[in-house]
C-alpha cells in the first residue's frame, strides 16, 4: 500500500483516494459504513485533479 500511494502521489493523485478495508461478508453493516464513509471523503476531496484520464 505504501508503495501504491507514492506511486499516486508521482501522478499527482492525493494519496487518500486509496483504501483497503478487510471485511467479512457477515459484516453487513460494517461494509456499508465503510464504503459511505470513503465515498464521502472522496467527495470532500473533490474532483480527480487528472479529469477524465484517470
């Protein structure tokens, strides 16, 4: 992962457009606050700084 997000950081793409959660398919609720959570804090981020090439 950390190699990931010095390679997005190369690209000019903010390194916290990445995540990895690991979830157990009996965690229904947890996945759902998860992917809620980052989707907004993609949103707060703003658009992708690459536009549509990304």
């Amino acid at each position: 992962m950390d190699m990931t997000r010095e390679l997005l950081d190369l690209m000019g793409i903010d390194n916290q457009r990445l995540a990895l959660e690991w979830v157990s398919s009996a965690e229904a609720a947890r996945f759902a606050e998860i992917v809620t959570s980052f989707t907004q804090k993609i949103k707060d981020l703003g658009k992708n700084p690459l536009g549509e090439a990304a």
